[in-house]
C-alpha cells in the first residue's frame, strides 16, 4: 500500500533516531524548518511528529518544541553530589568544558551568602556534558582563601568538592522554573526563552561556613529531582516549600 506524505516523513525521522543522528533528548529542527526540509505542510509535519510520539520516540515541550525521547536523569536531593556522579549512577559518560575561569569581585548577591569572607572569589563557568550532549550551565563562586591555590586543569579535572580544603558538612539547594537566556541557551543547544530548571547551591564545611556557592541551569527535559521522604506531618503541602516574592 503506498504510504502518505507524512508516514513517509515520519520514516525518515525514525531512522534518523535509530541511527543515531538524533540522539535521546536531542532537539529535532522546528516544524517550520522540518516543513521546508520536506516539502510539506505544517499540519503534514505536525501528524508525523504525533505518530512518533504515540511510539515513545519523540516528546514535545510547550517553549521548547520537539525532541527524540529521553529518559530525564533523576537527581537525587538527599545527599551531597556531584553532576557526573548523577550521570554515572544512570551509566552516561559525562565530560566538564571550562568556559571561564577568573578571580573576580563578588557580585553582591554572592558577597550577602558569603557573610563577608572576602570581597573576591574564584568564579568559574562551566558547560557539562552528557553522552556528550550539553546537559548543565554552571556558575561556582569560591571564596579566595579555598580557590587561591587553584588552577584551570584543576577545576577542569576534578570536582571542587574534592579540590577545597574544607571538611564538607551539607548543603541547601534552591530550585526554580525559569527560561532561559540567549546566551545560555546558545551554550545549551535549546532555543532562547526555552524551559530551564535553575538550582542555586550553597555549600557549607562543617564549621558551618560557606565554601562555595553555584548555579546550575539544566534544560528542563533532561533532568528531574527527586527526594525521599522519610516522616510525612499533617500538611496542606509538600515539605520544603516555600513563597518567593
């Protein structure tokens, strides 16, 4: 039987997922861009698009458009941890590109949760890859006195969390929804405005000062958070909520 236009466009695109041209979470062209490419309409393209999803193959998200499906790495809230030790527990090879790497006079916001342990801090800027696709943006301030003795391989190499020296006591972390910049999203490979969880951490030693405090932006369809909940109280709801102005 001779297949439509769009069983046909949604064959191409199958094998260019099995094939792996379009890796698990990579975005796929727009509909408009896929529209020209195959000489069809938006509503042809659009129905390939919803075959592909009723297979599991793709996904779409409102601001971030379609993508070949991915199983979001969950990320574990209940202990201290590092991005590559998330994607090593799920078995992805993950790699950290350095794109900035100064010492620099604390932007205001940081110098308040630093409590005044120096004016200049270590910032350092960095992509994380997943499978070799960008899976995490993230900004670490270190207060001079962990950073000094510091350099580029080093932070490149390894964790911070195993260069300071400071015995690491605990963390708090605070997630919001947001979309993201151009410039970030240039570095993302998602579109400017697109979905992003934005997680604000600041780390404390054991003495109860902070060490380091980071921003990790992550493309909302390639990562989720989990806790676990040991004791639940009666509540209206979840714990650990709270209002931002």
């Amino acid at each position: 039987m001779r297949q439509t236009r769009y069983q046909r466009i949604a064959d191409e695109l199958r094998g260019r997922i099995a094939s792996g041209e379009l890796k698990a979470g990579t975005l796929l062209p727009s509909e408009a861009e896929l529209s020209t490419e195959f000489g069809a309409s938006r509503v042809t393209v659009r129905r390939a698009l919803e075959v592909l999803r009723d297979e599991g193959l793709v996904d779409s998200r409102q601001g971030l458009g379609w993508f070949a499906a991915a199983n979001p790495v969950l990320q574990s809230l209940g202990r201290l941890g590092t991005i590559e030790s998330q994607l090593a527990a799920e078995g992805i090879d993950s790699e950290r590109r350095i794109l900035d790497f100064r010492f620099v006079t604390a932007p205001d916001r940081v110098k308040r949760l630093l409590d005044g342990d120096g004016d200049t801090v270590l910032r350092v800027r960095r992509l994380n890859l997943a499978d070799g696709q960008p899976f995490a943006l993230v900004t670490v301030w270190c207060p001079e006195r962990f950073g000094a003795d510091l350099s580029r391989a080093d932070v490149t190499r390894s964790p911070f969390y195993e260069l300071i020296s400071a015995e690491l006591g605990g963390a708090t972390q605070t997630i919001g929804a947001a979309a993201v910049t151009a410039h970030d999203a240039e570095l993302l490979g998602i579109p400017p405005g697109s979905p992003v969880l934005r997680c604000e951490r600041v780390t404390r030693s054991t003495a109860g000062e902070v060490v380091l405090v980071s921003e990790h932006v992550f493309p909302s369809h390639l990562t989720e958070f989990v806790v676990d909940i040991q004791h639940v109280e009666a509540s209206i709801a979840p714990s650990g909520l709270r209002l931002v102005d």
